[in-house]
C-alpha cells in the first residue's frame, strides 16, 4: 500500500506514519515545517520525507490513500491535485478507522483528563499481558494484524477542513467520556459548539456498544443520558479512599491497597480505567494489582 500524508508534521499524523512504514507500507508526507525532534526520528527509521514544504509531484495515481492533518487548508496544492486524480482521501481519524475497523475500538475522550485514562488503560494491559494496539500521542502508534484490541485517544480539538470534529469518525465500541471543560481559547471558540462534539462522540459509537462517563461531570452526564444511542451506559465516580501520612488508600475487594497516585482527578481516573478494562477481560483484582505500580 502506498499513502500519502499531507500535513505530516501533526504529532498524530506522524505517529500513524510511523506505524505503517513499520508494517512495510510504502509512506511519503509533507509539511511546511517539521520539528526538530520529528526530523530526528525521520532519520532514525530511513525515512526520507524530511524536506519542508508542498510537492504536487508526490501526488500521483499510484497512490491508494491521501491522508490530510487537521491543519490543511482547502486550497493546499497537494490535496488539490488529490481531488483532480480522484485519489481515496481521508482525514486522519478516518484513516484510522479504515485501519482498525476489524478490532474492537476503545476510544478515550474529554478535555482535560483524557490522557491520563488512556496511560493507565495501556499501564494495566501490558501489566497483565494483553497485547492491544494503541494510538496515543503520548506512546505512539502500534498497528497489528493480530491485536483484537485498539485504545485511542481522542483529540477534542481538532477539526477538519468541512468543520467536522476528529471524535466523531472513530465510531467506537468501547467509549469513555471523562470530562468536558470549556475554557474559551482559540480551540473552543464557543461553549455549545465544543460542547456538541461530544454528543456526536457519544451518538458515534456503534449500536450495542458502551459508553463509561463521568457521572460528577454535569455536563458529560446530561449529555450521555440524554442520547438515545441504544448503547449500554456506565456510571463512574471518584473511588472511596483515604490519606494516611500522605500515603492513598482505595477501598478494593481485597481490603485497603496502597497506591501511588493522589488526587481526587487521578483516582476518579482510574474509575473510569477499572471500568474499560474489564470490559476488555481484566478482572478487578488483576485491574488493582497493575495500578498498585502506576505512577
């Protein structure tokens, strides 16, 4: 397979990049600048797409997909000539989709506490030896052929050149909402229209599917319950605990186990993971065991 990323220098963009030229696909991108770091891990894997700018001559119909960041404008030269030779174009998280739409897809959402959920999903697997892939910006981009699974992280604040949100393409099977959080930056021009993102996040997962959401979140628990996706729905909130000499203590099946986590944010986090994680087959015991030694 031969694809093509126009906007390369995005960190999700590259990291899919990566993944596929590990499974021998034949890749080629673009960008008006690369970082530093991303040129040096060009470098690192042979990869020669380093040089900055738009090249229309890397757009050719040999090409089985072009796949364009969430910062290509309509007029960019190379998605021009994409759209004249009526190659497959696809946003990133479509692409995504196209590749992972024989696993089960468990998609992590929210504003400010997205990220952490997804670490401690990934932190669990590999503690009990569940091979997942993944597509976190944080760990990467893993594609395989033989993983049932794909946790990815999904990015509340990209959206695309027809204004459609990144969320609302991964149509997961397992969903988690962890919190919405307007704070009026350039990213969220206005509190209904970031808002709505996520009710079409939570009317995206396909039918039959869960969704696992905040319930102290007002506004994710308004938003959930409110859909009329015929989806399962699963309540989470801050687990009981305790603070001895700064040491925490979560209440588990097994009586009181020492963590190394604090904060009310991060244990409410680690609801929500315990929640995903054995809909993904880890029990609550192996679940507690593995967040004992996470950091």
């Amino acid at each position: 397979m031969q694809v093509h990323f126009i906007g390369l220098g995005d960190i999700n963009m590259f990291n899919l990049a990566i993944a596929l030229h590990k499974k021998g696909e034949i890749v080629t991108g673009s960008d008006e600048r690369f970082t530093d770091s991303l040129t040096a891990i060009m470098k690192d894997h042979d990869l020669s797409f380093n040089e900055e700018g738009w090249f229309t001559a890397k757009i050719h119909e040999q090409l089985n997909a072009v796949v364009i960041g969430p910062n290509v404008k309509l007029d960019n030269p190379e998605l021009v000539k994409a759209h004249e030779l009526n190659l497959n174009v696809f946003s990133y998280p479509e692409f995504l989709f196209e590749q992972t739409k024989l696993k089960t897809r468990v998609v992590i959402a929210g504003t400010q506490n997205s990220t952490t959920v997804a670490a401690m999903i990934l932190h669990v697997c590999n503690y009990n030896d569940l091979e997942v892939d993944y597509a976190i910006s944080a760990n990467g981009t893993r594609l395989s052929e033989e993983n049932d699974f794909v946790v990815i992280e999904g990015d509340s604040t990209s959206v695309y050149i027809n204004g459609d949100s990144h969320l609302q393409f991964f149509r997961p099977n397992i969903a988690l909402l962890s919190d919405i959080y307007f704070d009026g930056s350039l990213a969220q021009p206005n509190f209904e229209n970031y808002a709505e993102r996520y009710s079409r996040f939570v009317d995206s997962v396909v039918k039959g599917g869960s969704i696992t959401y905040n319930d102290e979140d007002a506004e994710v628990k308004q938003r959930v319950e409110a859909s009329e996706n015929p989806i399962r729905k699963f309540p989470f909130s801050t687990p009981i605990y305790q603070e001895v000499d700064g040491e925490v203590f979560v209440d588990t099946p097994d009586g009181e186990m020492p963590l190394e986590i604090s904060g009310a944010d991060n244990l409410r986090s680690m609801a929500g993971a315990k929640w995903i994680c054995q809909q993904m087959g880890i029990d609550e015991v192996e679940f507690y065991e593995a967040m004992a030694t996470f950091s």
